[in-house]
C-alpha cells in the first residue's frame, strides 16, 4: 500500500512520514528531498532557477536515489548523480531555492516519473506536496498534514539550530508564508489537499500523537 503524506513546510509531514514507516515496516520517500537536491546541484553550478529546460536536463542526467542500510525502513543517504549530498540539501539557502524549482513543469514531469519508478511493488509512505493529488492519486491513504505558520516557523528554526545552522525565527516565518504562497499558486502540481485526503492539523499535537494519528488511519485503511 502507497501512504501519501502532503502539506506545507514545517507541517511536520517528513518527521511523521519517517516514524509512520517505522512503525509499519514499510520504506519512506521523502520527494522534497529529491527537489532539494535538484536546487542544490543547480544553485551549485549556477544555473539560472528559472531556466526550465536546462533544469529539466539536469534532473534527467542525474537521477537521484536514496540508499538503505539493510532491514531499515529510512534511507541512510540521499544521492544524486551518485553524489551523497543528505547534509547539503538541508542548507538554508536551498530552501529558498526548492519553490522556484519544483514549480517547473518538466522538471515535475522528470521527478514524477523517478518517483513512480522508486516505489514500484513497494509498501512505502511518500511525502511531498502533491503526492495524493499528482503523483498517486490511486494512493491506499492520502494525508494532509498542516500547523499554524508560527508553529511551522518554530519547528523549521529547531531544525536549522540542531544542524548547525541557526537562524532568525521570524525569517524563518516570513519564509514560511512565501513558500506557501508560491507552493499553493503555482500553475504546476499546486499545493492542495486531495478532496479524499484526511485533514490532519499538528498545531496542538505532540509528534508521538500526530504519529498515532496517521498509523491509525492506515490500519483503518488496509484493504
């Protein structure tokens, strides 16, 4: 069974999505991730964010994978070309970059495309932005994880502060607030909730209950 898990930054859907597959035993492919890997390798050889095709090219040539240690459900490594880049991506300023890259059409159509190849015959939660509307619409459970953009801001800073790259939470917030902006208007996979998609709002949870949450309607949804 396909799990997918939508929502906007900091709404807690990588974290839960990771500790759900845990809990079933099943593997977790975390899509932001790939376009985050995207933005790095393309801010890192500068190519202009807004050149479509030449991003298009870039994701076409070097596919990104993930690695697993054997019998774990998460992957130990992001790759892309081959290149270990998990700690890069993470980096302030390719969340900043991520928007304008994943709103490309063929840049979608090009990670769509690896994305259903990463999950063939596989029981996986998938996370991202547009995974119970685009990418699996035929999904088992669609998620839709969301918080108040104070929390999300919160959460995002905790994130940086623990890898080592602390920032201004209030910058953190007013980026928040364009990214969603820029997610949901997005001619391209904009981010909305799938008219079948159970609405979750973390705001008030602890990450254990807003985990029990989602493991409970999986249950409820097994066929």
């Amino acid at each position: 069974m396909i799990i997918a898990i939508d929502g906007p930054a900091g709404s807690g859907k990588s974290s839960v999505a990771r500790e759900v597959a845990r809990r079933l035993g099943y593997h977790y492919l975390d899509t932001g991730a790939m376009y985050r890997a995207l933005a790095f390798v393309a801010l890192e050889r500068g190519i202009d964010l807004g050149d479509e095709n030449s991003l298009a090219d870039l994701a076409s040539a070097n596919p990104v994978t993930f690695e697993h240690v054997a019998d774990e459900p998460l992957p130990s490594k992001v790759l892309i070309g081959g290149r270990d880049v998990t700690q890069d991506i993470r980096m302030p300023r390719v969340d900043d970059a991520v928007s304008p890259v994943a709103r490309l059409k063929h840049v979608r159509r090009v990670m769509v495309g690896q994305q259903r190849e990463l999950t063939k015959d596989e029981d996986i939660v998938v996370e991202g932005r547009d995974i119970g509307t685009v990418v699996f619409p035929n999904a088992g459970l669609k998620v839709f994880l969301t918080a108040s953009p104070e929390e999300r801001a919160r959460r995002r800073a905790e994130q940086h502060a623990a890898a080592g790259s602390p920032v201004d939470e209030a910058g953190v917030h007013d980026a928040i607030l364009r990214r969603d902006a820029a997610d949901s208007s997005r001619a391209h996979s904009p981010l909305v909730a799938a008219p079948d998609a159970v609405c979750v709002d973390t705001t008030g949870l602890t990450f254990d209950e807003a985990v029990d949450r989602v493991v409970a309607l999986a249950a409820a949804a097994q066929p």
